[in-house]
C-alpha cells in the first residue's frame, strides 16, 4: 500500500512541476512577443529578416519603395496639368519619410516630378543603390545587384505599371543618408529578432512536450492505471468551460492592453498577469480533455444536460399516466388562458382559485381518513362527491382499507385460532395420556385378574386414540406442506365410494344410516392418487357417522360438470352447525363444542389438504343442519386417444 502511494504521490508531484513549466513556457512566449514590440516603440517589425541575407532582399526595402510609389501616384497630375504646386508637397513629404531618397518620375503628357538635383539616367547611377526603370526602353536596371533578389520591389513597379499606363519614367536612387539608418535599424531587428526566436521556439516545443504530457497522464493516478479520475473542477459544464475560456482570453486581453500603454508599463507585470490567466486557462483546457478522454464531453455539457432533463421529464410525464398528462395540460393550459385572457386577468385568477380550492377541500378530506386509518381506526371511508384522479384514489384507499381491515380480522382469527389449536391439543393429547397415567397406577394395586384386563383394555383404547391424534397430526403436517409423493393414476370414482362404504358397513349399520348412492350410467374416472383420494373419503365417511343423525338418510352424489369430477355427501347433523364454515376446515375443530365426541378435529382438514394435493378442490357448506362436503377432482383424459367430435 505504501509503495501505491509513493508512486502517487511521485507522479502527482511530476505533473504539478510539468504544469508549471508549461505555463512559464507559455507566458514566457507571449510576454517575448509583445516586449518585442514594446521596445521598438511601435516601429514595424519584420519577421520576414529572420531569412533575409542582407536589407537589399528585405522586405523594409520593398515597403519603402511601396509608400514614396504610393506618394508620387497621389500628387500625380492630372492629364494634361501641370506639377507646379504639388512638386514641392512630394517633396516635403518624401523627406520627411524617407530623407536621402532621389526621385524621377515621367509620365506621357511630359508632366514630371523632378528631384532637386539630379533628373539624368547617368546621374542616378553615381548613387550607392538604385532603381531605373524606363518604360519606353523597356528596361529595369537596378544596383547593387542584390536588389534583382528582392522580389517585393519588381510587384510593386510592375503594379503600378498597370495601374498607371501613362507613366514613362520611374528612377529612384537611394544615398548613404537613406541607407546607414536603415540598413542598421534592419540588422537590429534581425539579431534581435533571430535571438528571441530561439527562445521563443525553446518555450513553444517545451510548452507542446508538456502539454502532450498532461494529456496523457491527466486524469490518472498512476502510470499504469488508465482509469479517469475526476476532481471537484471537473465538475464545470463542458460549454461553461470553454466559455470561460473564452472570457479569459477576453480579460487577459484588456489586462495587456491597459499594460502595453500604461506609463507603468514593464515586462514583470505582463509576465506575472500572462502566468496567472495561463494557470486558469490551463486548467480549464485540462478538464475538457479529460472529459474528453472518459468520453463524456457531449455528455458533461449544459446544453446536453438541459435537453437530457427534458427528456426524462417528458417520460417521467408519459409514465405518470393520466395524471402526468393532465398536469402538464394544466399548466401549458393556464399559461395561454392568462395570455389570451389578460384583459379579464381578475375573473381568470378567481375561476383558477375556485377549482384549487374545490381540489384542496377533497385532499383534505383524504388526508384527514388516512390519518385515521394510521391510528387505527379501520371503520372510515373517504366520502368524494366530485370526478377525477382523487376520487380514483379515494376508492382505492377504501379498497385498501377494507384489505387492511379484513387482514387484521384474519390475524386477530387466527391467533384465536392459535390460541384454541394448542387448547385443543392439549386437552386431546392429556385426557388419553391422563386415563392412561390413572389405569397404570390402577394396574399396579389391582390383585384381580378380571379387572385387570378391562383396565388393559382401557389403556390400549385410550393408546390407540393418543396414537392415532399423533398419526393425523403428523399425516396433516405432511400434507400441508406437500411433502407427500402424489402418485397419478386412472381412478374409478363409483367403484371407489362403494368400496369404502363396504368396509365401513357394520359402523352404517350400527348408527342406522341409509346411504343413498347417486351416478351416472357413464364411469366416471379421476386422475389422482388412489390411496390419497382414498383417505379423502375414509374421513369424510368416518365424520360423518361421527356427528350426522342416527337413522338419518346419507346421499353421496357423483357426477361431471365441466371435466371435472364432482363427489357430494350430503347429511344431517346430530348437533346444530353454529360454527363458520372456514373454522370447520382449521386444525382440531369438531361439530360439538362440548368435545364430547372420539373425533380429533383433524379429518376435515387432513381431507382438504390431501384433495388439494391432487390438484382438487375441497368445499363445504352449511344449511341450517344440513352438512354438504364436496371433492372436486379433475376427469381422467386418455390423451392417447384422439377427441372426436360427431
């Protein structure tokens, strides 16, 4: 860990130092090149001497020759007149630009600019350096001979050649009082120039070595890990940046201006102000490019953002549904009524008022019955008159209510339930194990074998009842949590019933019951579990003779509706049913509150649990006496024989 971040930290301090030198290069360039105007005092600096062998080949010696050209054609005549008054103006201005310059200038009405002093061609050649060009001949002669390298000079005259077809003569001759100075002042800026170019060219390839440098390694912790890692600074849109950027261009900008002319004027300052704005200016460009490097540069923008926020709020609109939609109607809505309606602006903020309130009295009223339902009070309904979303809500915090109300009915219910279930076990489990505990100690101090064996039998009566409570407890535990392996097979639903009503016929028998079997001539067959469906049965005829009526009529009726075979028993009860039909389905629930009965209360639910394991449906109902248990369970289909329909 602690050589992780001695790496970090070396590279971390490597581009601070290469940050600032970078912005040294930078502001070291632009500070060389605006004091390199500053200390020419305004005088015009040629960078073209930087590859200029002599002031012959300069481009200073075309531009002198441009402005005295540009001199003669503005005094020129006009055709026909003469040159009386505006000699002596040509004069005073040639030498005031350019003293030491001999001139001659010729034009086809023999109007002429003559020079004080010499007008031959012959005269013109006894000065160090010169121009003849004479149309007429056709000729240009020009010395010294590195003046025919100097290409500004020829464009120009010929130039002005096309510019002014009349002209005959052009001759310029140029004295050591016109060549020294110049000729010094452009050796000055030639060494000048050539030793800050140098120095110039240094800082720039620094300055691009450093910033190809931060390119690649800004937003990375190490040299390895590629991973982009934004700052707090990075946090600036995009646009914003580039933006700012632009405006520090703009106040760097007035900040030099106000400098360059300042009487105060020196190259620190502008150094210390350029380095400053490099800082910020640098930075800047450094978030765009890792922006740009973690490809989120459209993405980091205002504008994309804006645009990005609309859209989702117009999903947000469409996903809201009708509200969403209606909302936004509204608002769009109200704005052009108060537009189109400003005239009337009163009675408009009066209607709007109307229907907020309208809508707030109806929120109210909903917050009011929800604060009841959270503190319980589950017996309140929200009462809306008016349309709408909120009336849409107000029923549905009814119907959850009512949910709310039924679920805590059911909870409250079932702990009843809970609470009678362990009851009952506990009794059902002592009252056996009680007379059992009391026949052992009997047992013990009976000397008579007579009554010894009717205690045996007791004992083995109340085992075999504790044994068999265990059984259907632990057969309902299975069946309830579908632990039990559902064997399918083709079951016949007559012979089925008939079978169990003849293994419990002397029970039938001894209660006088008279069963009446009702079926179709048609078989009806189930796909179930034989033994599962058997158990089904075998409890609900044992219930039966159990708790219906002595000597009552029993009807079993089978039939199918529908593919689906239905199994009906229909009896009286001995006792009256005043118990809810779902109580009779719960765990140790019997027929006769008094418990009087052998039953455990498990049969029923044992039966409903098995039937639903086999894909059935178990229902009860209860008419006054009348107990009605149906099995549904679905028809047996031979798939293997094609449906034909006549």
């Amino acid at each position: 860990m602690g050589i992780k971040l001695k790496k970090l930290d070396k590279l971390l301090i490597i581009k601070i130092l290469v940050f600032i030198i970078a912005v040294i290069c930078f502001a070291s360039s632009i500070t060389l090149v605006i004091d390199l105007k500053k200390s020419f005092h305004g005088e015009k600096i040629y960078i073209s001497t930087l590859h200029e062998n002599n002031y012959y080949e300069s481009k200073m010696l075309g531009d002198d020759i441009t402005n005295s050209i540009g001199l003669m054609d503005k005094y020129l005549p006009d055709k026909g007149s003469a040159m009386v008054g505006n000699a002596g103006k040509l004069g005073y201005m040639i030498e005031k630009l350019h003293k030491g310059l001999k001139y001659h200038y010729l034009n086809l009405d023999m109007n002429y600019i003559p020079d004080t002093g010499v007008s031959t061609r012959d005269g013109f050649k006894t000065f160090p350096a010169y121009i003849l060009c004479d149309e007429e001949l056709g000729t240009i002669e020009v010395f010294p001979k590195e003046l025919e390298n100097n290409s500004y000079y020829t464009d120009i005259i010929k130039y002005n050649a096309k510019q002014s077809p009349g002209r005959k003569q052009l001759y310029l001759a140029f004295t050591d009082e016109f060549l020294n100075p110049r000729i010094e002042i452009w050796k000055e800026q030639k060494n000048i120039l050539t030793m800050n170019a140098y120095i110039i060219l240094s800082a720039l390839v620094i300055l691009l070595i450093a910033f190809v440098f931060l390119v690649i390694f800004s937003g990375r912790k190490s040299s390895k890990n590629k991973d982009i890692h934004m700052c707090a600074f990075n946090k600036i849109y995009n646009d914003i940046n580039l933006l700012l950027c632009i405006g520090i261009v703009r106040i760097w900008y007035e900040f030099t201006w106000y400098i360059y002319h300042s009487e105060y004027y020196c190259w620190e300052l502008l150094f210390a102000e350029t380095f400053v704005f490099g800082i910020i200016g640098l930075s800047l460009l450094l978030s765009i490019v890792k922006h740009i490097k973690n490809k989120t540069f459209i993405k980091h923008t205002l504008i994309y953002t804006i645009i990005n926020k609309l859209r989702i709020l117009v999903k947000e609109i469409k996903n809201q549904g009708v509200i969403g939609k209606k909302t936004t109607y509204i608002i769009v809505g109200y704005s052009i009524v108060l537009l189109s309606t400003f005239f009337i602006f009163p009675v408009t903020i009066c209607i709007a008022l109307w229907l907020v309130l309208k809508k707030t009295r109806d929120y109210n009223d909903i917050k009011k019955v929800v604060n009841k339902i959270e503190n319980g009070n589950y017996n309140c309904r929200i009462e809306i008159a008016s349309g709408g979303e909120l009336r849409e809500l107000a029923e549905s915090i009814n119907c959850i209510n009512d949910g709310l109300k039924k679920a805590i009915d059911n909870k409250l219910k079932s702990e009843r339930l809970k609470t009678d279930l362990i009851s009952n076990v506990s009794h059902d489990i002592r009252t056996p194990l009680t007379s059992i505990i009391t026949y052992v100690d009997l047992l013990k101090q009976e000397k008579d074998s007579d009554k010894s064996k009717k205690y045996i039998g007791i004992i083995d009566n109340k085992s075999q009842r504790l044994k068999k409570l265990t059984d259907d407890l632990f057969e309902l535990s299975k069946a309830s949590s579908g632990n039990i392996k559902v064997n399918y097979d083709k079951i016949d639903v007559v012979s089925l019933i008939t079978q169990a009503l003849g293994e419990l016929h002397e029970k039938i028998e001894d209660m006088g019951y008279d069963f009446r079997v009702n079926y179709p001539k048609n078989n009806l067959y189930v796909k179930a579990d034989g033994l599962l469906l058997w158990r089904v049965v075998e409890n609900l005829l044992n219930n039966i003779i159990k708790y219906a009526s002595k000597g009552s009529r029993v009807y079993i009726d089978m039939y199918n509706k529908e593919n689906i075979i239905n199994i009906v028993f229909k009896n009286i009860s001995a006792n009256e049913l005043n118990i809810p039909i779902d109580e009779l389905l719960e765990r140790f629930t019997r027929g006769d509150n008094s418990r009087s009965s052998e039953g455990s209360g498990l049969g029923l639910a044992i039966a409903k649990s098995l039937t639903e394991l086999q894909r059935g449906e178990f229902l009860i109902d209860i008419d006054g006496d009348l107990f009605k248990a149906t099995i549904q369970i679905p028809e047996f289909i031979d798939e293997s024989k094609p449906n034909v329909k006549l």
